[in-house]
C-alpha cells in the first residue's frame, strides 16, 4: 500500500506550488523547466532515493 500524500524529498510540490502562483505567462517557463530538469533525470537513469521508492510500490 502507497501513502499518497507522501511528498518528494527533492522539494517538487513546493516548487510547483510556487509555480502555480505565477502569472500565466511566467508558469509555461517554468513548467517547461521543471519538464526538462526532469526529462534529464530520467535519461541520466538518476537513481530513486529510498523514500521513493517505497512511495513507488516496491513488491
């Protein structure tokens, strides 16, 4: 079982909160930098820290 209110320790929801404050205009830039910081991670095979991967579903 996941707990999903569990929060990334890497501080993404506060980020995207932050985000979601910003005029229209200014939340696509950082949308789009946030997407690419990750899309990065994840090609890089950046490995999941142990508070994730329990959130994750390890069976």
């Amino acid at each position: 079982m996941t707990d999903d209110n569990a929060q990334p320790t890497d501080g993404l929801w506060s980020r995207l909160r932050l985000i979601e404050g910003q005029p229209l205009a200014a939340r696509a830039g950082a949308y789009s930098a946030v997407h690419d910081e990750l899309f990065r991670r994840l090609e890089s095979g950046a490995k999941l820290d142990s508070h994730e991967k329990s959130a994750s579903g390890d069976r």
